[in-house]
C-alpha cells in the first residue's frame, strides 16, 4: 500500500512539472492562452487552425539548399505553350435512322409469291419484294378500266358530262395510287386493259434487309411492317463522353474510331450529334459520329472504340500537374519568390493532357513552383499554422531573415552527438 501511495505522489509531481511555466514548455503556454484559444487547441489543436471554408491554413514556407535537396524539391516554371490531347470512349455501330425505311401494305391482302425471302439480302431501289394478292385491288382496277372507257366515249365538248368522266377517271388512278401501285403500273393496266390479280410492292430504298417478317401465304393487313431496310454506305458510331470533357467535342470536329474486325485500321469520321442530356448516373453525354462505310464493312452492331483529337491553345499556361496540390475543395501551387520564400497560391485549374494541366487563373507566365516534393512541402505549410514545424524550417515573415540554423555550424560546447 505504501508503494502505491508514493507512485501517486510521483505522478502528481510530474504533472505539476510538465504544467510549469518555463518557455516552450505545454503549461507555460496553457497560462499565456486566453480561454477561447485553449479551447481550440484542446478541441482539435493538432489539426492545425482553418479557414472560412473549414480548410487547413497555410503559410509561405522558406528551404535551405540542403533541405530541398533532402525533400527532393524540384522547380518548374510556368510557360505558355499547346495542349494536345485525345478522348477515348467505346460506342457502337448503329444503322443511320434517316436511311431506315419501312414496307407496309396500305391495303388487306394474301402473299401470292415473295421475291425476296431472307434477311440480310442486298436489294435496289424499285426492286419487286413480293405480290400481294387483293380482292379490294382487283375491284378498283376494274373501276380504273371503266373510267377510262367512259373517258374515251365522251367528247370534249358535251361540257359538263366530259368533265365528270375525267374527274371519275382521275379518282380512279389516284386509289390505286395511293395503295402504292406505281405510275407505270397504272398506264400499263390503262393501255392493256388487263386487270392484274396481284400488287407488286418494290423496295422504297437500296440497302440491305435487315428485318423479314413476313412468310408466302401469310395474310397481310394495312400498316404491318413487312420489310426493314437500312442503307448502310454511311453508318453511323454512339459512344459517351463524361461530362467535363464535352466541352473538346463539337459538331463537324473531326474523330477516328478501329474495330476488333480489322485491327489497326483507323477509319475517320466527324461528328453529327451531340445529344442534348446528361446521363445523371453515369454523369455522361452521347456523342454520335458519322462514318463513311462504302464497302459495307461496318455492321450494325459492332464495338468500336472512337477517338477525338483535341488541341487546346496556343498560348495558354501550363504547369506539371504534379505542381498542383488537390486539396478536395481548392487547388494550390507553392510559387517561389526572389527571396526563396514557397508561398502557396490558389489556383483555377483547365484542361488536362498527359502529365500537363491548363491554368486558367492564379499565376503568371515565368513563375517559379514546386514541381516535386509539393505535398511535403504542404504538410510542412499545414505544421507552420500549429507552432508544430520541423526543426530547422522557418515560416512567414520570419522565414526571409531568420534562416535554419545547420548542425555543422554551431559551437563545439553546444553540439550534443
């Protein structure tokens, strides 16, 4: 019991030692601090002070030779110059909707024959698909044989009685017009007087079949899709591109894409669209590139990888992005004066190319900062603002005019080895 009593006694004796008032010692400080300061040193103290914005302050920092080079500190200076830079994203090949046509029948009917039976064949612009039997068809050319009749009966000057017969015979044409027979069809049926059993229904586009719904016998109604047909000399690629980079992609700006079919191949295309929505999950935007494809070696559906070339400048200022300190709310640079003081500068960062970054605001060309070693020389600013730097590092104004003091000058007497 005894011993336990003088341990307590040796306890309350070093508290009260460490709680003395020499200089540089906790108490004498803990006496000279108002309520308020000692408050926030025992709140958080370590932390260093902070700013407005809950930022850790900073102040100038000034190095010995031998100090940076201990650090690796490395120096860089702010120029002018070009930034060149690519965009890499990953789109598909699509069919161009504008070059997309359907076949529909405008009228009920059977399939008598199919001429085109398979998808993926290559047809031409008015080249017959299928016959299309109709009752509905065969009636309106009868129709279209007995205006033309009456039409041919009536003389030019019985008036009003003419007039009529033309307005029947026109009516006539027109119907079958509109369920998609042809000019030549109709002048032949005319000329013939032949009444046709079926309706051929031609291909609208030249391209290729790349949909087939529709089987010989199978009855067909008005506005069933029969056929899709796409033209594909010119295709066209979609890929996203993230948000901050949108700005670099323009319509008719130039990109160039390869695919895993023909490895090495760069084919060239430009951009015809940019859609007019972000993505809010992905924070993306789709950017569509037109390609030429006049060998039909693009298909519908293939992963291209699409690239865009993008330079910025001449003239703008640039500094190694490992000259800039990242903070998460704000960007620094540690810019060195005359004096070889390091003073940190907030800075608005641009565009990024490589290992080069834009500065758009915070420094002037001909600058010296820190290129390397920038984030000890940070932690060394952050030390400054808590009394808390490291031995031999001098910060602010005192920096200039009070350098470190090295070892191998000091006094014999007071070197302690």
């Amino acid at each position: 019991m005894r011993r336990y009593v003088l341990y307590g006694i040796a306890a309350a004796l070093l508290a009260g030692g460490c709680g003395g008032k020499a200089d540089g010692e906790p108490g004498a400080v803990a006496m000279d601090m108002t309520p308020e300061e000692h408050a926030r040193m025992t709140a958080g103290g370590s932390q260093g002070a902070t700013d407005t914005t809950g930022q850790a302050m900073r102040q100038a920092v000034h190095l010995t030779a031998q100090q940076e080079r201990a650090l690796g500190v490395v120096y860089s200076t702010v120029t002018r110059g070009t930034l060149t830079r690519t965009i890499r994203t990953v789109g598909q090949i699509i069919s161009p909707e504008p070059m997309i046509a359907d076949v529909t029948p405008k009228i009920e009917g059977f399939v008598e024959q199919l001429f085109v039976n398979f998808t993926g064949d290559a047809v031409r612009q008015g080249q017959p698909l299928l016959a299309l039997y109709s009752p509905m068809m065969v009636a309106a050319q009868q129709e279209l044989l007995t205006a033309k009749r009456l039409a041919t009966q009536i003389d030019s000057a019985a008036g009003e009685a003419w007039r009529n017969a033309q307005a029947t015979l026109s009516s006539a044409r027109r119907r079958l017009a509109y369920w998609d027979i042809t000019p030549e069809q109709i002048e032949r049926i005319e000329q013939t007087g032949e009444i046709t059993k079926t309706l051929t229904l031609v291909a609208p586009v030249t391209g290729i079949v790349l949909e087939k719904q529709v089987l010989q016998g199978q009855q067909v109604m008005p506005g069933m899709r029969l056929y899709r047909i796409a033209d594909l000399s010119s295709v066209w690629a979609e890929g996203d591109v993230f948000e901050q980079d949108l700005q670099f992609v323009r319509l008719g700006s130039q990109a160039h894409m390869e695919v895993a079919a023909y490895p090495g191949e760069h084919l060239m295309g430009r951009v015809s669209f940019v859609y007019p929505t972000v993505n809010p999950d992905s924070r993306t935007n789709r950017v569509r590139v037109s390609v030429p494809n006049p060998t039909l070696k693009l298909k519908p559906g293939m992963y291209a990888t699409i690239y865009f070339d993008v330079t910025i400048g001449p003239g703008v200022l640039v500094v190694p992005m490992e000259a800039v300190v990242v903070t998460g709310e704000r960007n620094l640079v540690f810019v060195r004066g005359n004096d070889g003081v390091l003073t940190p500068r907030e800075v608005v960062l641009g565009a990024r190319a490589g290992n080069t970054v834009q500065i758009l605001n915070g420094l002037t060309e001909g600058e010296t900062v820190v290129a390397a070693a920038n984030f000890l020389v940070d932690a060394e600013s952050r030390l400054g603002t808590t009394g808390g730097a490291m031995p031999g590092m001098q910060h602010g104004a005192d920096s200039a005019r009070a350098p470190a003091v090295r070892r191998d000058t000091m006094p014999a007497g007071h070197r302690h080895d």
